[in-house]
C-alpha cells in the first residue's frame, strides 16, 4: 500500500468515527436529561459532524475525492471506516456519556498527534478543533464525577456504564492498515502510542470518580476494515433519508 | 399516600414518613445566574440563568447556553440564593431620584471639547 492510501486511510475512518458519533449524540436532541443538558449535548454533535466535514474536506482538497455530502450520504456501510463503538445506539444516557467521555478522549490524543503531524493540513485542522475538545472533555469528565459522587445507585450504572463500553472503546484503536509508512513519514504515531496517550487522559478521572477500570481483554475490531454491526446500515439509511431523495438539489 | 409518577418525588420517598428525610449533595438543583465578558477588560453582563446541580456544571452549561452565539471571552456563574437584594418594597428609596438632576453627569458637555481636540489634532 502506499502512503497516500494508507493517509486517505486514516482520514476516512476518523471522519466517519466523527460522523456517526456525532448523529448518534443529536439523537438525544429533545429527550435530555435537562435542557441546559439537551443543548449542551446537541451542539456538541453538531461539532462532531464539523470535524467530519473537516476531514472529508481533505479528502476532497488533497486526495480527490467526492462531493463531502455524497461521501456522507450515499455510502454503504461496508464503505465506512467508522469503529462499532460509535455505531452502537444510544441506551440509557449513561451508557452515551460514557462513550462520549472515552471517546472524546481519544479524539483529544488523535488531536493532539495530528497537530505534530508532518503532513500540514491536519496541523490546521487540529488547531482549530483544540479549544472545541477543550469544552467537550470538560463536559465530559463534569459529568463522569458528578454522577459516579451522587450515591450508590448512580455510581453502579456508571460503573456497568464502564464495563459495557470499555472493550467497544479499545476498537477506536484498531490498528489501521499500512500504518508503520504513517509512523515512518511522522504523519501519524499509530494506535499503539495513541491507546497509551489514552489511558493515562482517561485515568485520572476514573480514578477521581472511584470508578474501577477494566481490563482491555477483548477489544471489538472490524469498523476499520469495513465489517460493522447492524446498527451502522440503519443509521445511514436514517441519515441519508432525505439526500438521496434528490442527491443533486442545492440546499 | 403518594402515587405520583414523577421520579423526583417519588425519590424523596414522602409516604415513608418516619421524620427521617436527608436531602444529599447536589441532589437538590439551584439556579446559578450567568454573566458573561464579550472582550478582557470589558465588564461581565448579566445574560440569564441556568439551572444545574453545582457551580462546576453551571459553568459548563452557560458556556453553551450563554457563550456560543456572540462574542465570548469569559463567563461568570454565581448561585442566585447567593445574591443579596433590596427588597421590592424598598423601591421607594430610588422614587426621588429623577428630581435630583443634579447627579447627572450628562451636564459635562465634553463630548464637544473632545471632538473639537480631535479635528485640531487632525
């Protein structure tokens, strides 16, 4: 594989991670625990979906590729690159704040590596999502430690939180195919380093929270080779519902 | 008897009524008013309020209720039970006040002198 495949590798699957997460977040618009929640929660979607649209626009600019809207839109799930973490549906609102504190993390950290990265374009993309993450982690961790605090009902589903999401997160990390020309070139330091990264972020508010870290035994590939649950076609098929039924209006 | 359906009242458990009834930490919501800073150096305005179990998540919440439309640079939250005020009934401490014109500053006519050193200095 070469390198500029292995780099339209590793956009794809980080704007698709960004997509999905980011219509799975706006699900809840409406049904959120609290307004100032529901808002809060919902425009940090709509900042997940930015990012996306960030990324396929590279794709579009530098590699020549689609239309970004076709490229969301129009797609199959076997197309997609996204990991089954952010595929799956939203649950109880523990259960999505939870993937949104460890996802989140993991952006942060793939963040933080793009914006040493020598291929110029992710410096600036990720300079310009920094203080958006800033916000999101704060959200996020916020919340871990308000409820994992708020007694011991609360604490046990935050904790079976944890463990339900914990081996879907270690899928974020899928190893992604050619990635040692990534790691030679210093685009990008690999999953490997960006798991580590990771969890030295996320255990000090689970430490904070008294929450118990499982051990990462299993963690769920196959996102990053296009094999995905059932739940990623449905969500297309909602998403895209209204494009295709006229892929070339203008809007 | 309670037969509500409410989460939040059937959490206190009212019918268990042995005289008991401990309410935990930010268990109990309040309201936090929100001022927010357009520029430093510029003062925090009073834009709102939110509603929010702690100071910490208050903060959180204005950000994105209060802080992502126009210009923001800071935000302040302070729980409303916080703040001391007069009460409505001691309005008539102020009724006098459009009499006393002489508190005025807008009798200073500065703005003239001001504009006539600027086109001197032009």
């Amino acid at each position: 594989m070469q390198i500029q495949q292995a780099l339209q590798e590793l956009i794809t699957k980080m704007a698709d991670d960004e997509l999905v997460i980011g219509h799975r977040n706006s699900e809840w618009t409406g049904l959120g625990p609290v307004m100032e929640e529901d808002i809060a929660f919902s425009s940090m979607a709509q900042d997940k979906i930015g990012h996306a649209l960030a990324f396929y626009r590279l794709l579009q600019e530098h590699f020549g590729g689609t239309d970004p809207d076709q490229f969301a839109f129009l797609r199959n799930a076997a197309d997609f690159k996204c990991c089954h973490f952010v595929e799956m549906p939203i649950g109880s609102y523990e259960f999505s704040l939870m993937r949104h504190f460890l996802f989140d993390h993991a952006e942060t950290v793939r963040y933080q590596a793009l914006a040493l990265s020598k291929f110029a374009p992710f410096q600036h993309l990720a300079g310009k999502a920094k203080g958006e993450l800033k916000y999101h982690t704060l959200h996020a961790d916020a919340w871990i430690i308000q409820l994992c605090t708020a007694g011991k009902d609360s604490r046990e589903r935050m904790q079976s939180a944890l463990d339900n999401s914990f081996q879907l997160a270690g899928g974020i990390f899928e190893p992604g195919p050619a990635e040692e020309l990534l790691i030679a070139e210093e685009i990008y330091p690999g999953e490997a380093a960006l798991y580590k990264q990771w969890l030295s972020h996320i255990s000090p508010v689970i430490e904070k929270a008294g929450l118990v870290l499982p051990e990462m035994t299993a963690p769920v590939y196959g996102g990053r080779t296009g094999k995905h649950t059932p739940y990623l076609q449905q969500l297309l098929n909602e998403m895209g519902e209204v494009f295709r039924l006229d892929p070339e209006a203008t809007w | 008897m309670n037969d509500s359906l409410d989460p939040r009242v059937n959490r206190l458990r009212l019918d268990k009524n042995d005289g008991s009834f401990k309410v935990e930490e930010g268990e109990n919501w309040n309201v936090f008013e929100v001022f927010h800073q357009e520029k430093r150096g510029a003062h925090h305005e009073h834009v709102g309020c939110v509603h929010a179990p702690d100071a910490n998540l208050a903060l959180i919440f204005a950000k994105e209720q209060f802080g992502r439309r126009k210009k923001c640079v800071n935000l302040w939250v302070v729980r409303s039970a916080d703040i001391l005020a007069f009460d409505l009934d001691d309005e008539d401490m102020f009724a006098n006040n459009p009499d006393k014109t002489y508190r005025d500053a807008s009798g200073f006519k500065v703005m003239e002198k001001i504009n006539k050193f600027i086109a001197h200095t032009k």
